[in-house]
C-alpha cells in the first residue's frame, strides 16, 4: 500500500525528475526573476509564467521521456502543487545557482531530444534558453569575487554565481550586440559540447527572443510563445 516502485532499471525515473522536477525550475527562474518575481510561489499565481512552465512540460519535455504519460502527466501534476505550496518561499536566487551547467543537464536533453523527434526548435525551450543569456548578460555592472554583478529591470542588482569560467566569458561579452552574444554563446563548446548554430534556426530565433525580452520584458517573452 506504499507509494513505491520496485523497478531493475531507475534510469527513466531518474530522468522523470531531472527533467521535469528540475527542468521547470531552470527552465523558467531566470526569466521570472527578470520579470519581477523573487520566489516560486508567485510565479504559479502569474498566468504566462505558470503557463509558458506548462506548455514546456507537457508540450516539449513528457513526449522526449520513455515513461507511461499518464505517470508523467500526473508527476508534472505534482511539481505545479509542490511548487505553490504556501510554506515555502523557495527563491529563484537560489535556483539560479550554477545555470549554465544545470541548462545543460536539465533541460538541453529534452530540447535535444525533441528536434530530433520533431523536426523543429521547441518553443519554450528555445526561450528558456534565451532567457538564460539574458539573465546572464542584463545591464553587467562588475566581476568581483562573489560573482558577476547584473542589473535587472526592475532595478536592483544581482549577483549570478557559477564556475568562475562561465563569469568570465559572460564579462568579456558584456559589449557585444545581442546577434554577437548569442552566436558566442551558442558556439561556445565548453558550455554544451558541441556548435549549436549547427541547429537549424536556432541562431536567429534565440537573437530574436533575447531582443524581445531586453524590448519588452521576459514576461511578455514567455507570454509570446503561448
């Protein structure tokens, strides 16, 4: 009568967490903290944050894991109730640590996956993962010994903690135009191992997401892929 599985293979349940669980929050945290949100909970009572999650979950990441999808539907369930539980103010500060490896692990197999499965860029990933550049490149104050120090529009500062390579490709970048950052960052082989302009569209849409929400907010970023 206990909740638990009894399975040789722990893999995809592995990948049932990382990808869904994990994923959603690296997914959507860094655009929601540019849009003027601090902790999860209010991003569940935001109607494009919430939905732009969902429609990466159920659209883009359940149809690239090899579980039943009505035991990832009813996990994907859970993640949304866990993350607007109203005893706990996780920070999405706190989620940001170490993006740039976490994007890669979490989120990019799914992203991966799904090109290959559907011959097209995933749209919400795709934005994920401009706004990931955004985070990391919003109004660049300074590189100190806590991390690299950004603005975002709401105001206040913020420092983004990661490997201290990361920062430094990030600071030395901090001048280029959106269409020079993001070919360096996509070109970058030490973030993902390998070219992603290679991908088929991805350049001009990532260029084109990044400017949409340094235009307009990440907000309305998430809202147009809705």
């Amino acid at each position: 009568g206990l909740p638990v599985i009894y399975t040789d293979n722990q893999k995809p349940y592995k990948q049932r967490k990382v990808r869904i669980l994990n994923g959603a929050h690296t997914g959507f945290v860094l655009g929601a903290y540019l849009a003027g949100f601090d902790i999860v909970r209010d991003c569940m009572h935001n109607d494009n944050i919430r939905g732009f999650m969902n429609k990466m979950l159920y659209d883009e990441v359940i149809p690239t894991l090899p579980l039943d999808k009505d035991d990832l539907m009813a996990f994907a369930e859970a993640v949304q109730d866990r993350f607007n539980n109203p005893f706990v103010n996780h920070e999405l500060m706190s989620i940001s640590l170490n993006s740039t490896s976490k994007w890669k692990a979490r989120n990019m197999p799914s992203f991966l996956e799904y090109i290959k499965t559907e011959g097209k860029l995933p749209a919400c990933l795709t934005m994920s993962l401009a706004a990931y550049i955004a985070f990391y490149s919003n109004e660049i104050q300074e590189l100190n010994d806590k991390g690299l120090v950004c603005r975002r529009p709401k105001g206040n500062e913020y420092v983004i903690s990661d490997d201290r390579w990361a920062l430094e490709f990030y600071w030395a970048h901090k001048d280029d135009s959106v269409e020079e950052l993001v070919k360096a960052v996509l070109t970058n082989e030490q973030m993902w191992d390998q070219d992603l302009t290679k991908i088929e569209g991805l350049y001009d849409t990532v260029v084109a997401n990044l400017k949409l929400i340094r235009a307009e907010g990440a907000e309305a970023a998430y809202a147009s892929v809705l």
